[in-house]
C-alpha cells in the first residue's frame, strides 16, 4: 500500500521547523500538523521569547512607570508583524503540507498508522474546517516539552500560559511563574522590566537546574537584584481563586497570593502509539537520528549528521549560555583529572572545563557576549580544537590560565618523579 508522506511532524516546538525544513531540503514529501485552532497561536515558546525580547528593547528608555501601559499596543505591533507566516509560506512554497487542526493517531491500514486531522484554514478570514486522515512512512512528535506537575486544582485553574500572555490587553499588576528553565527566567525577567511584581517559583536549589551552578546563582543574584522574588527549594502543592479573582498558592507550609499564575507551557499529553516508525523529536541529536533513519537516500552506506555537544541558551539580560558538560557532571565522569578556568568580571562570569591536554569537555557563561561566547567554543569543541588554540579565550585570559596550571602541573610532575627515583634508589 501506497502511503501520502515520508514525514509528518506534529507539533510547533522549534525542533519541529528545523526538522521540518531539513527533510523538505532533502526531497522528502512532508507534512506538518501545527496543533492549534486559531491564526495566531502557533508561535512556540522560543518565538515568544524572542517577541518579549524585541519589546524589551523597543521600550527600554521608557520610564518604567510607563511600560505596563505601553504593552498592549506594542506587543500587538511586534506580533502582528513577526515573520512566522513568512516561514510557513515558504515551506509550503518548497513542497511542504502546513496544516492546523487537532491530531490523533486512529489505528493502522495494513503496515501504515493513520492520523486523523480536524483541520481549520491557515487564513483568518477563512472559517472552513474538513477532515483529513494522513498516512505516512515516519512521524515525528516535536512538542515543547512540559514538566510534569502534580499540583492540587491547578487542572481547574485559570492560569496563564506565554502564548496568552501575548495577547492580554493589560497586565496584572502581580504575577507568580512556576517554573526554574531558560523560558520561566526569561518571561519572569520581561514582566518584571514591564512593571509587574513578579515571582518565580522552583522546587530545585537553584533556577537552571542543567546549568553550572555558579553560573545559575550569578544570574539568580541579577534577577532578585531586579526586583523578583525568587522561591527556591519551594514545593508548590495547590492553587485556587482567591477573593477579586487573585491567586492563592500554597507552597510549603505558608500561601502567597498574586493576581495571575503563569505557566510557561501548558500541561499537554499526546497519546501516540509505540512503534519503530513513531519518533520524538526534542532536540539535534532526535533530528540526526531520524533524518539519518528514516531520511537516507544512499542505501549502500551511512550517511553520517555531524552532531554538535548539546546546548543551552536563556535570552535574559545579561544572557547565559552553556555547552556540554558542568563542572558536576565532569568530576563524575573523569574525576579530579580536569581543570577548572574561571574568567569574571564585574558583568560576566565565565567557566571552562577541560582535561589536561586542553580538550574542552564544558562552558558556561553569563554575561552580555555569552551567546558568541560559547557558540564559538561549541564550534571548537565539535573540530576538537584544543582550548590554548581557541582566540577567543584568549581575550578572557583564559588561555593564560590554562597554560600556567599547565606548566604548574607538569612542575609538580616531574617533582613526584624525581623525589620516586631517590626513595627507590635510596640517593
């Protein structure tokens, strides 16, 4: 039997358009099934990111007493005009099937899952909706990914999410966000900047649970410095309404009330069968495999993705940005065989692992060139560029640390051995 596509992805997240993009690239006939059902939700949680941080920068000399009256029209300018419709256009221009509606698999025809669209038009001004039912040889499921939560009435409650933030007329003049991510700090940091009393609730020791802990607590220090009330170690149990319809939150053994919860991403679950042909797509290397097993046209050998080491990027002010492993991480793998370079200033922070021949296993930073920063030293790491070679580090004088701990460990080296050679030969 005949299937409709070699890839249908599901899902909006940004690994879904680079996947997306990737297989219509090679000739692959894709679809893409956009989970929503009004023009303008889909926008994942990168792009809302990114919308709050061109309007940070669009109001930034505004006095912050003006701010919270100047976002509504602001933000609907910005969105009104982000260049998502430009993307899909020109998918579909390269062949791919855009679709919105609501998904699920129904079943199989002979060796071939079946997923059954709801679908609505991409126009606005169109109202029509049909019914689509779509087989294809692979599937790919890129949602964001949502933390599991497990809080008493929070299914019952009215909180918010980053995409409806978007679109309020006016913000609360309180907000609580539940989260400790790259996207919890950087839409607590927004709001914040725009007026709002803000919170951020963690159940972690420290915000960025996957970042270097010294570089997690620098920028945990900047946010409370701004105003925001950080709650670390804070296991939050229930929500309900509270009187003039605020929020009440009990976390520990004690409530705090703020107008509106937000929640970066909604609790979402896709039921979706286990099957070789079925994959999840949450990250570079998901996208390597599955273009790599599913995507081949050389069927005499295997065509290899380079793959990068995994990054991490937070669009705050000043921003952090981190490559491979921590600290942590490295003394667990390799022991006490590394060194530890750190370069700080009065704005930035920057930490480097590596092991004794210069191997960059880790790097993290904070700081206003975070972002270049370690973009370059993951380019070096994927080259295998040792770090005294990398010029860049050398403006950080990091290169000059290396080189001295360096030459102190060869020292203490040839020490060991010498003071060995007298004991066993007694001179």
């Amino acid at each position: 039997m005949s299937v409709d596509y070699d890839l249908v992805v599901i899902g909006m997240s940004a690994h879904a358009y680079k996947l997306v993009s990737l297989a219509a690239q090679r000739g692959a006939r894709v679809a893409w099934v956009l989970e929503h059902q009004v023009k303008d939700a889909y926008l994942n949680i990168v792009q809302i990111d990114y919308i709050l941080l061109l309007l940070q920068n669009m109001i930034r000399d505004r006095p912050k007493s003006e701010r919270l009256h100047l976002f509504n029209n602001r933000i609907s300018s910005i969105r009104d005009n982000f260049w998502q419709e430009e993307r899909l256009e020109i998918l579909q221009k390269n062949g791919v099937d855009v679709i919105i509606g609501e998904c699920k698999f129904q079943g199989k025809i002979q060796n071939s899952h079946v997923l059954e669209v709801s679908e609505n038009a991409l126009t606005e001004r169109s109202r029509a909706f049909s019914h689509r039912r779509l087989s294809s040889r692979t599937y790919a499921i890129a949602h964001d990914i949502t933390p599991h939560r497990k809080i008493f009435g929070l299914a019952e409650h009215n909180y918010l999410t980053a995409h409806q933030l978007l679109n309020l007329e006016d913000l609360p003049h309180s907000i609580a966000v539940l989260g400790d991510d790259s996207y919890a700090c950087a839409i607590a940091q927004a709001i914040n900047f725009l007026g709002v009393n803000t919170s951020l609730i963690t159940d972690r020791n420290h915000i960025l649970p996957n970042v270097d802990v010294a570089i997690a607590r620098t920028l945990q220090a900047q946010l409370e410095a701004e105003g925001i009330e950080i709650y670390t170690n804070t296991q939050t149990t229930a929500v309900s309404q509270a009187e003039h319809s605020r929020t009440k939150i009990w976390i520990d053994n004690q409530t705090i009330e703020c107008d509106r919860l937000l929640i970066p991403l909604a609790p979402k679950e896709f039921y979706f069968p286990s099957d070789r042909h079925i994959y999840q797509c949450h990250g570079d290397r998901d996208i390597a495999k599955i273009v790599k097993q599913t995507l081949q046209t050389d069927f005499w050998r295997s065509v290899s993705i380079p793959q990068g080491p995994k990054m991490i990027n937070v669009s705050t002010m000043p921003t952090v940005a981190q490559v491979g492993m921590t600290e942590l991480l490295a003394k667990q793998k390799y022991g006490q065989a590394l060194y530890i370079l750190e370069s700080s200033t009065e704005n930035s922070l920057c930490k480097i692992i590596c092991n004794y021949k210069g191997q960059i296993l880790g790097a993290s930073m904070f700081g206003d060139r975070a972002k270049f920063v370690i973009e370059a030293i993951a380019i070096a790491m994927q080259g295998k560029v040792k770090i005294q070679n990398i010029a860049v580090l050398q403006e950080l004088q990091i290169t000059e640390q290396w080189e001295k701990l360096h030459r102190d460990c060869r020292q203490q080296a040839k020490f060991k051995s010498w003071f060995a050679f007298r004991r066993d030969w007694n001179i």
